[in-house]
C-alpha cells in the first residue's frame, strides 16, 4: 500500500503496531511518527522508556542522586559563606527579581538600575525557547507542520506582543498619572517573563520524556508559570508606578484594550496598504495597455 501511496497514514501505523509486536521499538517511532499516529507512538515509545530505565536504571539514579546532592551542598555552602557567583550587578537584579520581586523592583524604581540589554535577551529568549517547543518538542505533545510554520508570525505573537503592551501600559499610566517610565515598565514586563521562559525551557525537555497519560503534571507547571508571571508583573508595576491594586487593574485592562487598538489600527492600515497598492498597480496595468 506505500508503494502505491506513500501518503497513505494508517498503513503506517499498521505496520508500527507489528514491530511494536516484534519488540522493534526504534522501527516503530519511525513509522508511527511518518503516519501522525501518536496513539502507537505513545504505545512504543513507553516500550522504549521503559526499556532504557531498565537497562540504565542504577546510572540514572547515581546521576540524580549526584544532582540533588550538588545542589544541596552549592546551596548550605554559598549561603553560610556569602558567595556571589554572579558578579554581574544586572544580571544578579534580574535573577533576583525570581526569589526577592520586592526588593528587586523597588531598586530598579528607586535606584535607577536595570538594563535594556538583559531586557532585550530576555525577550528574544522567550520567542527562541517558543520556537524550540514547536519544532523541538516530543512529537505526542507538539502539532508541527512544515509547510505552515511561520517564525515571523510567531515572533510577533511574542516580542511583538510584549512590545505592544509596553507601549499601551506606558501610554495609559502617563494618562492617568502613573510614575513609572517607559524603560522602568520595559525593564519590569521583560524580567517578568523569567519564569514563562524557565517554564518552557523545562517543557521542552519533559515533552520528549513523558506520555500524554502524564500530561497533568505538565498542566500543573504551566498554570504555575502564568501564575508567577502575573504575581511578579503586578508587583513591578505597582512599585514602579506607585499604584493601588484598583488602580493598577483598572490601568492593566486600558492597557490590553490599547494593545487590541494597536492591533486593530495595524491590520487596518495594512489593508489600507494593500488596497491602494492594487488600485495604483490596476491603473499602471490600464495605462499600459492604452
């Protein structure tokens, strides 16, 4: 039936069933994955994992255990003796703003640190750790097409989109007498994404490790990582802006209605574009043929 039709998607997953049946795992995630049949790559690919654990099992767990031990030990030893293995001042503020967001925020207003640089990495860190998830993520947990991925599209749906909040919330606080300056809410929105950034990093590895029966825990960790953005966006934005919770809700539903303005204006001038392009190419083509 390939032969005939190498297109054709349940002879793929026919044949990955029977090497399934012939223990021939790596055979079978080839040709599950060729005919988009995630239900028996989810069948061979448990085979496969649970095959590597049996055959790496006391590696993997001396591996682990020299992890957690490592940890434990960088973490009494740099705390009892005050070690700064981040000499960087920015770069310690930004990963401070994970543990401390109070403190952190508060010297970015107050002391006038931050930096547009880590502020811009981090950014493009977010749009490169979302491509990696759709082209590098486990193929039971990503919907990946070739021929309709688009990088541009997906920049815009994350730098872009940061960019346009920053620009909406700057242009309503400065309205309603917010103090926060333009690089200040850059500054606070980029370090915010610290945790989406980390989330989705974590997602990429856990996607190709685990089975779609185990997708709750990675529901879980997104929730958990939306939910830290927000706690750490709002408490910039507060301290930066010196707003009360009311108002800063009331500012932060301006500011996405300003976004979707923005947008919406873009869309339109780009038809507008196109449109007038057209008449001017349709007139050209008319002249032409006089």
């Amino acid at each position: 039936v390939i032969r005939l039709d190498n297109n054709f998607q349940p002879a793929y997953g026919a044949l990955a069933r029977a090497y399934i049946n012939e223990g021939n795992y790596d055979k079978a995630l080839e040709l599950a994955k060729k005919g988009y049949d995630r239900e028996t790559y989810a069948i061979a690919f448990e085979y496969k994992r649970s095959d590597i654990i049996n055959d790496y099992f006391f590696v993997i767990f001396i591996v682990i255990l020299l992890l957690v031990v490592g940890l434990i030990a960088f973490l009494v030893i740099s705390t009892r003796k005050k070690i700064k293995f981040i000499r960087n001042k920015e770069l310690s503020l930004m990963l401070s703003v994970l543990i401390h967001p109070s403190n952190s925020f508060t010297d970015i207003k107050e002391k006038k640190q931050g930096s547009i640089l880590l502020c811009v990495i981090s950014v493009l860190l977010f749009y490169i750790v979302t491509i990696l998830q759709t082209l590098k993520g486990g193929f039971l947990f990503t919907i990946y097409d070739a021929a309709s991925f688009n990088s541009l599209w997906l920049f815009v749906k994350t730098v872009g989109l940061v960019g346009l909040w920053i620009l909406a919330n700057w242009m309503v606080s400065t309205l309603l007498q917010g103090k926060g300056r333009f690089k200040e809410i850059a500054i606070v929105t980029c370090y915010s994404l610290l945790p989406l950034i980390i989330e989705k990093a974590i997602r990429l590895v856990l996607t190709n490790v685990l089975l779609p029966t185990e997708a709750s825990f990675l529901n879980i960790f997104d929730a958990i990582a939306i939910l830290y953005f927000l706690i750490l966006i709002t408490i910039g934005l507060i301290k930066i802006h010196d707003f009360s919770m009311a108002r800063l809700i009331g500012t932060s539903v301006l500011s996405l209605a300003g976004v979707a303005a923005i947008v919406f204006l873009v869309i339109a001038i780009v038809i507008l574009v196109q449109q007038f392009g057209g008449f001017i190419v349709t007139v050209v083509t008319e002249l032409l043929t006089l």
